[in-house]
C-alpha cells in the first residue's frame, strides 16, 4: 500500500491517536466535542495546532459550511489511509465512518447524548444509527428503493442495553427535533410497539409542541391500531425534552404510560 506522503512526514502521537479513533467512532467531532474529551487536559492553542496538524497530513477531513467556516472534522474518505500505519506496536483499524442522515444539530445532540449515556454503569453496547442500518441490511441481499426505505424508517437514532437489578432491556432512543408528519411517526411507533424488537423506546423531544405531538399520535396508535391491540407484549415508549437532559442528564424524567423513570435511579 502507498502510504499518503503527507502523513509518512509526520510523528503520530499516542494523543494523536485518541483524537482520530474518537472522530472514527462518532464519524464527526466539534472542537468543543473533542476539547471536552480527548483533548481536555490541554491549552486551546495547542488542541488547535494539533487538529490542523492531522488535517493537513489528511488523517481526518475537514468539514464546512457553504461559506467555508470550520464546522469540526469526520473520519477521511482516503483509502489508502484506512490502515495507516500509526505508531510501531500496531494500526488504527480505520474501517467504515459512521454516517449520520439527519440535520448537523440533530446529530450534534444525538452525539452528545450517547457520550452521556456511556458514562453510566448501567448502559452497554450502545450501537449508533449507521451501525443499526449496517446489521439491518446485512445479508438481505438486493432491496428496492422502497424496501430500502421501509427498512431504514424502522431504524433508531441508537440502541443500547440497559440493565435494571440485573435484568438486560433492549433500548432504541429517538431524538426528535423537528415536527414530522403525522403518518411517518405513526408507522414507526406501530412498529416500536408491535414488533417486540425494543423492550423500551426513549424519545427526547425538542420542545413542548413536539412531546404533545408525539403523544397524541401514540395514544392514537394504541386505540386504533389492529396490529398494535392484538399484541401480546407491547414496546413500552416514554418522553422527555432535550433541555431536561441539558439541564441534568441523570434526573430528567421520562414519561411513560403507567410510569416514570430516571437513569439516576438506575445508574
């Protein structure tokens, strides 16, 4: 393999390393992401240097707007980088960046979530929304575009396993930002609720207008839908508001039907 000649003049740090396997993970990073992570123990300055560093040895991209400002980095399109040979007791195993379909502040949340949810004790094998889609279609052979679509709308933004007195419960969290149609959100919570895929589903909603939107549909699914009342076991779906998780993560309360909760109880 041809290595990229600017990346073969530079010293790769173990620091360095850090850097561009958290920005592999996610498939973006921020500055202040990464200023409160891996590079937290260290002045703005050099952080700075060392980001424009890798980018310009093309070990990660840069990502910008439309009039050129700096938004933050993603994993580099470069093959030939993929098992770039990092430092002397082995590789990066690049592999494939995650890849995310929705709005940059979408994902920017739904990113910072995920880091929270890491931290707590109770929570394991966090999977993202690119690594949902990679299990969903792999081996299903050739799909239509619209079995492609169907496929993809029953995704979530994540998954994870949550365990309670010792107990695992599969986890699919939806961060809802934005008002989406009336039938596009009734067909996803028929099949959170029929299918039996996720024992619990956890929307984060972006305000008040959409909690009571996504409410509404729900109860509308639970009284109306065939599929959904002759359902043994039913996906249990809770609420809360993307400013509860801002303003503490642990003790934001998730509404759901018969009950609330909160990790804090839990972690």
């Amino acid at each position: 393999m041809t290595k990229n000649p600017g990346a073969s003049r530079i010293r790769i740090t173990p620091r360095d390393i850090q850097v561009i396997r958290e920005i592999d993970e996610h498939g973006f990073r921020a500055f202040s992401e990464l200023r409160s992570s891996s590079l937290k123990s260290y002045s703005r300055v050099w952080a700075w240097q060392l980001m424009k560093r890798l980018a310009k040895a093309k070990l990660i991209d840069e990502v910008r707007t439309g009039d050129g400002s700096l938004l933050g980095w993603k994993s580099t399109d470069d093959p030939l980088l993929r098992d770039f040979n990092a430092d002397t007791s082995g590789k990066i195993n690049r592999g494939k960046a995650p890849r995310y379909g929705n709005s940059f502040y979408h994902d920017q949340e739904v990113r910072w979530a995920l880091d929270q949810l890491k931290n707590l004790s109770s929570i394991s094998q966090i999977k993202t929304e690119s690594k949902l889609k990679e299990d969903a279609f792999s081996g299903r052979g050739r799909l239509s575009l619209r079995e492609m679509k169907q496929v993809s709308a029953s995704i979530p933004d994540a998954s994870f396993i949550l365990k309670v007195s010792n107990d695992p419960y599969r986890v699919a969290f939806e961060m809802e930002l934005n008002r989406k149609s009336n039938k596009r959100v009734e067909l996803k919570l028929e099949h959170y609720i029929a299918k039996n895929e996720y024992d619990l589903i956890l929307y984060v909603c972006g305000n008040d207008a959409i909690e009571r939107h996504l409410k509404r549909i729900y109860e509308h699914v639970l009284e109306t839908s065939p599929q959904v009342r002759f359902t043994k076991k039913r996906g249990l779906i809770y609420f809360t508001q993307l400013q509860n998780l801002k303003a503490d993560f642990k003790k934001a309360v998730f509404i759901g039907p018969n009950d609330d909760f909160y990790f804090q109880e839990i972690a």
